[in-house]
C-alpha cells in the first residue's frame, strides 16, 4: 500500500522499550511527528542511523518535532538495542506486525540463511506526519542503503515550517 502526500496515516499504537505506549493518535507535537521505521537489532546501519539520530534528538524536538523509532523487533531484541545502542533518548516502539508493516507501505525481508535477523522484518522508511494525522513526508526504502541525511531533513522541515511550504505530492 502506498500512502499518500495530505492523506490520513494508518493508525499505530506499540509498545515502547521504557514500558510505556507509543500512540500516534495521541501525539500532539507542534509541528510534526516523525517515525523512523528500522530494520532491528540485526542491522549494524539501522544502529548508525539511530545512534545519530538520537546524539540530534534535541535538534529535531526544539523544532517541535516528536520523533519515534519503530520496529518490528520482539520486546527482547528492541531491549538489547535500548541498552546496546547509543540513542540517547530516542524512543524505541517494537513489536510491529508484518500487515502494520504492510499498512505503512514498508517492504518486508526474509531471514538470510545463516544470519542473526528475525524471520521476517520490515525496511527502512520514514515519515512525516502533521498534527491532524496526515502525510506530509515520506521515504520508503527495499535495502538498509543511503538514509535520509538528518542534517538536511531537518534543514528542509525548518523551511516547510518557516515559510509554509506546502505538502508535495498529493496527486499521486
């Protein structure tokens, strides 16, 4: 499924790695809530990616940008990464099923022969979501290669606020 530019999101309720819940229907930022779908504790980019987010966590929240990762990790394999990895305060929602994945619009990847990944986990993505539950941004990747760049994401979001740049794409 492809989600659309304007459009309301799929709803997403999850657990988090401080026992506590992640609801995006009772999010409230001032700007946006951003979702950072990730592959899991198996993926040493995913782990980058993260640890780099969190070190500009503040960067994105004095911004009154909410953000949240999301995986399809077990409650076990996302507590190893909240202990594990350097996020700071990032928080961490697991457990996604695969048809949430599937509601996201996320690609879906089996377990490699031999490898340490779950049996099935979703890819990257990353979203961008107004206030009143509609898309503004979206990213959706089939491989773990070549994230947004958080510096100019950020850069980009602070322009779309400053001057009121409208939501792209919503004729697709």
């Amino acid at each position: 499924m492809t989600l659309i530019p304007g459009k309301p999101v799929p709803p997403l309720d999850l657990p988090l790695t401080i026992d506590a819940r992640f609801e995006l229907s009772e999010q409230s930022p001032e700007n946006f809530t951003m979702l950072v779908f990730y592959r899991g504790k198996h993926c040493p980019i995913c782990k980058k990616y993260l640890t780099e987010l969190g070190s500009k966590l503040s960067n994105f929240t004095d911004k009154g940008i909410n953000v949240f990762a999301v995986s399809m990790d077990s409650p076990e394999r996302a507590a190893v990464s909240h202990e594990e990895w350097d996020t700071a305060d990032l928080p961490l929602a697991h457990s996604m099923s695969e048809d949430k994945a599937r509601e996201w619009g996320l690609y879906l990847s089996q377990k490699r022969d031999g490898s340490k990944e779950p049996d099935v986990f979703s890819e990257p993505g990353l979203f961008v979501v107004k206030p009143d539950g509609t898309l503004h941004f979206a990213v959706v990747q089939s491989a773990p290669f070549t994230r947004p760049n958080l510096d100019d994401l950020l850069e980009g979001l602070e322009f779309t606020m400053d001057k009121g740049y409208p939501t792209r794409g919503t004729l697709t």
